[in-house]
C-alpha cells in the first residue's frame, strides 16, 4: 500500500485456531482469557487494528527529488527531538535517501488523498510523482510539498537494518505546523492503495 510498505493486515483465523480459553481466578472472580499460541499472529492481528497516522517523505541527491508515503514512522525522543522513518529496501526512495544528507517529513489533510496515493501508488522509478503535483525547494534544499499543512526537514543521523525496512533517525532542523490541524490521513484511508514496490 506505501512505498514504505504495508502494515500487516491481519489473517482471517478460523474460531479456535491457535488460541485456548484460560480461566484466571482474580480474588472471587473468574475472568476468561484469550491466549494466542501464535506470538507472530497475534501482533499482525493487533496491528492490523490500528490506525496509523501516514506521512508523505521526501528528499533530494544529485538534483534527483523523491518521495513516498510512508507508515512506518515514530517520535523516538523529545528532548532532544528525534524521529524514525523507516523506507523499504525497494523502493525509489529508499535509493536516493541513501546519499542524501536530509528527509522532509510530510502530513497531509483528508481531502488531499489523491496526493497520497500518487506518493503511495506509483514508483519513481517510472513515474515522476513531482511533474503531478505543487512543491518548492525548501530547507537544506529538501522537495516541500505545497498541500501539506505542516512539515519539517530532518537531518539524517543514522541510518540502520529493522528487517525488510532501513530505519532513517532523523534531528529535526526545519518546518512550518499551524496552531490547529483537522482530519489528517490514515492508514484507513491508504489500505486499499496497491504499492508502486511491494514492500
């Protein structure tokens, strides 16, 4: 669904499958537990609940702009400010962040999810998501996408593996936020979004 990959959308499970009832005495009261035997399950199940926030992540090399939408992100730190992206191996992306210095870290209002799934649906490895749509160079000379009600640009501090994504620690050194923000985009909105990669 992004480019950043999908979220696990859980798996239809049988009544019974892989779980077992546990009754658990509690002073005078008995409670009725649900134990999943399936540790990998259970969190694709209990992901697949949620509601993430989407981002769209941005970045330049060489003159060369990218982006895509992104799920898989995360504060880390408040003091200092610190931010997680994780980008997926295959993406277009992920290639042109690998020399860059710096990531702009977009979100986007509800009535602007033709954007997100212009960032989230195509490659640009063939397509040029950027002739589509409104943007300037911004801080550290970073693509800004002019729809976004707020942003900011991160400098890259470290890069490391989280498994099939590389995680992309970021100091926050730019941006523009308003006082208020209405509905932003989620993963509810995107899930049906086919990925420009697979993730």
């Amino acid at each position: 669904m992004t480019c950043s990959g999908t979220r696990p959308s859980g798996r239809e499970t049988p009544a019974g499958e892989g779980q077992r009832h546990v009754s658990i005495a509690a002073g005078t009261a008995t409670h009725t537990a649900m134990v999943e035997a399936d540790g990998s399950a259970a969190f694709d199940d209990l992901v697949s609940l949620l509601d993430y926030p989407m981002f769209i992540v941005t970045t330049a090399s060489d003159g060369h702009p990218a982006g895509c939408l992104v799920g898989f992100t995360s504060q880390t730190s408040i003091n200092p400010p610190r931010f997680l992206v994780g980008l997926s191996r295959k993406n277009h992306t992920f290639g042109i962040a690998q020399s860059a210095e710096h990531l702009a870290v977009h979100v986007l209002p509800r009535h602007e999810l033709p954007l997100a799934r212009l960032f989230g649906g195509t490659t640009g490895d063939t397509s040029d998501k950027f002739a589509q749509c409104e943007w300037h160079t911004g801080p550290q000379g970073m693509p800004i996408l002019d729809a976004a009600p707020a942003w900011f640009v991160g400098r890259v501090l470290r890069r490391f593996d989280v498994g099939d994504h590389v995680g992309h620690l970021v100091e926050p050194v730019a941006g523009a936020a308003p006082d208020t923000l209405g509905e932003l985009i989620s993963f509810s909105d995107v899930r049906d979004v086919s990925p420009g990669h697979n993730a």
